[in-house]
C-alpha cells in the first residue's frame, strides 16, 4: 500500500504487522511506501 502525503497524517494509518516503512521523494512529490517486514 502506498499512501500519498496530501494532508494526510501519517498516524491516521494503522497497520497490524510489523512492516518496513520507506520514504519515496520523486518529482518533490514524498510518500511513504508500506510493506511486510518479513518480505
């Protein structure tokens, strides 16, 4: 799942499992990309 950071807050987000969290910035657009630890 990729959230995009358009006046969203990062925290409104739950996640249930441990994940790897990396921040995306391209084109000064920044996100945040959500993924399974284990993968």
């Amino acid at each position: 799942m990729v959230a995009g950071l358009d006046g969203m807050e990062i925290a409104d987000i739950e996640i249930e499992k441990p994940v790897e969290i990396q921040f995306i910035q391209r084109n000064g657009r920044a996100s945040f990309r959500f993924g399974a630890a284990s993968q």
